[in-house]
C-alpha cells in the first residue's frame, strides 16, 4: 500500500511540475526538464519572459514569486525550494545549480523607501540584483536582503540574516544576524 501512495505522490508532484512548465512556456518563460511541484506556486505579477527554471528543480509547497515585469529569477539546474518561500523582487534573482533552500526563507530584492515627508506605502522602492552561487545552503527562516551576493558552496544557518555588506567566503559556514563565519566546509 505504501509504495502505491508513494507512486501517486511522485506523479503528482511531476503532473504539478509539467502544469508549471505549460504556465511558464505560455507566458514566455522558460522551464527546463523534470520540474517537479509540490503544489503550484501564487504568483502576485503574470511573468513575461522573466523566469527561467533550469532542469530538474523540485519546488515546494506555499511558495511565492513576486517578480513584476522589470524584475528576473533564474533558478539553475538542480535547485530545491522548501516550502513558503518568497522570492521578491524589482531587479534579477539568480541561485546557482545544486543549491537548497529551506522552508520559510525570504529572497528580497527590493525595499520600499523610509523618508519621513511621504508615507512608507508611497515611497518608491529601492531594488538591488541578488545572486547566490552554486551548492549552496539557505537554512529555514533565513532572510537575503537586496544586494547580497553569495558566493559557491557557502552554508547559511537557520534564522539568519544576510545583507549587501556581508562579506562571505567561499565554502564558509556563516550563521546569525549579523552573520558570522563559523567554520570552513570540510
């Protein structure tokens, strides 16, 4: 019986994957082979060409793009969402192959304004390209704020905050708000 759930489990999981492809294609976006979906990702702008998924990427549950028509999110080859992730933003977004992103953790490329003289609702929004290398890890309820730059192979620790200014070395193992260099991957 198990392996009968698990069957019908995978194949929903490609049929949700081969629904997003469709979604994308006909919306001029591009998505790569063996996309697999837990469940089909809310999207607050329809794309226009902006979204490129690579191959075999799986996306979980509750996820959220919020990419209007002059933003972009390349996601690379191999890619795992987690679940109730928000990517945001005005500028490009692009994560590097055979990267893992945990659940809950929000990729946020544009900001809105804080002058005293306007309300926060009617200032313009500052936005600002984020690129994360390949194999890297994101751990659940982190946050990547516009600007920030992550070099390949770097782990970031649950609940952590990463900013434009971090300077972060490859394959380093960095945790907190501010983010600290714990140790070097082995």
């Amino acid at each position: 019986m198990t392996t009968v759930f698990t069957y019908c489990l995978a194949f929903r999981y490609r049929l949700n994957g081969l629904l997003l492809t469709i979604y994308l294609n006909l919306c001029g976006c591009k998505a790569g082979r063996g996309l697999k979906v837990l469940r089909f990702p809310t999207f607050k702008d329809v794309p226009r060409g902006n979204i490129e998924i690579g191959n075999r990427v799986s996306i979980g549950r509750g996820v959220v793009f919020e990419i209007p028509k002059e933003g972009s999110l390349i996601v690379n080859d191999r890619v795992t969402i987690g679940d109730y992730n928000r990517f945001s933003s005005m500028n490009r977004i692009e994560i590097g192959s055979k990267t893992a992103i945990g659940e809950s953790v929000s990729i946020r490329g544009s900001f809105h304004g804080v002058k005293r003289e306007l309300p926060i609702i009617d200032q313009p929004s500052k936005s600002e390209p984020i690129f994360i290398g390949q194999d890297v890890l994101i751990g659940a309820y982190s946050v990547v704020l516009q600007g920030s730059h992550i070099p390949d192979g770097v782990v970031i620790g649950a609940k952590s905050l990463v900013r434009s200014r971090d300077e972060l070395n490859s394959y380093g193992i960095f945790a907190g708000t501010p983010l600290k260099l714990i140790r070097f991957r082995e």
